[in-house]
C-alpha cells in the first residue's frame, strides 16, 4: 500500500470541519481565559485602591490623635504640607514612622503617586492666594471659609475613580469628600486625579 499517496491526498484535502471546529473552540477557550484574568486582575486593584484609600485616611486619622498635628505639619500650622520636613518629604515618613502604615512608597496600584497637601480658597487667608495643588479647583470649603486637607491620586483611570467615590461619598466628581479633576464619564481623558478630604 503507498502511505505516500494517502498522506499527499490528506494534506491537499486541508484541514476537515471538524478540525478547524477543534481549533476554533480551543481559541475561544484561551481567550476567555486571559479575559477573565484580566478583569480578575483589575477587580483586585480596585480592591487594593479603595484599601489605601481606607488605611491612609485611617492612618492619618490615628497619627493626628496619638501626635497632637496632621503628618507633615507643624503645631504652629496644622495643616498637611507636601514639602520637606526633617529631610523627608510628604506625609508618608511620618505615617511609617509612627508604624501607621507599612510602606513610605509613594504609589497605588494603578502606577500613579499620592500626594497630600492643602487647598484654600479664602482670601483672607495667606495673603488673598490659593495654596495647594494648582489644579484642585474645586470648593472644598463651601463658602470658601477654611483650609481643606487633600490627599491627591494621579494616574487613577475614571472608572475606578468612580468606584471609590461611589464606595465612600455620592458618586459625583464635583461635590462630596471624594472629588475629581474631571468627570468620571467625559470619555477624553484616560486617566484623571481623583482628590480625598481629609477633614471630612
């Protein structure tokens, strides 16, 4: 018998409806395999993201009641400031070294930075100008009557930006304690600064 012959028919034949059914199916598989990691994936740093939010609001929190100030602040002015103190920079050292926090890492899960400060918005305070991040327009005070302790996340993409907001204040990027530097749903901007009051 010529296996030759039989073997050259198959392969000028091609591949039958059920082999490339086979193949077709097992690609479906792998693809819903690394989609569902993915969203898996994205889930836990939404996760960990609401947790940081958690325990540095909590951190801070614990720090100002056993210290007497807000990290990085001094008592003749307690308020946050995201300058050198000691040779440290932010709040950050402060927060370790008093064991409130694990880590001094300056990022979240989405590879963004955290950066506290304050905002004001009353003329009558500083000398009539705006102190704190030069892109937090938002009023924090309500009648712009006193200085405001933020904590600033870059880097965060909207929809999770919207989930932290939605798990801890109303959902709105413009009011509450949880704010934005745009909104959640303006589709141009694929990542945006998300904002969290400290004061409350």
């Amino acid at each position: 018998m010529n296996f030759d012959f039989y073997r050259r028919k198959k392969a000028e034949e091609g591949f039958t409806l059920v082999e490339i059914a086979i193949v077709l199916i097992i690609i479906g598989i792998i693809m819903t395999a690394v989609l569902k990691s993915s969203a898996v994936e994205d889930k836990a740093k939404s996760v960990e993201f609401n947790q940081h939010l958690e325990e540095l609001d909590t951190a801070v929190a614990l720090y100002k009641d056993k210290i007497g100030i807000y990290p990085n602040a001094t008592e003749s002015e307690n308020y946050i400031h995201n300058g050198t103190k000691n040779g440290e920079q932010g709040i950050l050292p402060d927060l370790y070294n008093e064991g409130m926090i694990t880590t001094s890492e300056n990022t979240h899960p989405f590879d963004g930075e955290m950066n506290a400060s304050y905002a004001v918005y009353n003329s009558s305070i500083d000398g009539g100008g705006s102190v704190g991040p030069s892109d937090i327009n938002i009023n924090w005070g309500g009648n712009y009557v006193e200085k405001q302790n933020i904590v600033a996340y870059t880097h965060v993409p909207p929809a999770y930006a919207r989930k932290a907001d939605e798990t801890y204040d109303d959902e709105n990027a413009s009011t509450g304690r949880v704010r934005a530097s745009n909104r959640y749903d303006n589709g141009t901007n694929e990542y945006i600064k998300l904002y969290w009051n400290l004061d409350g």
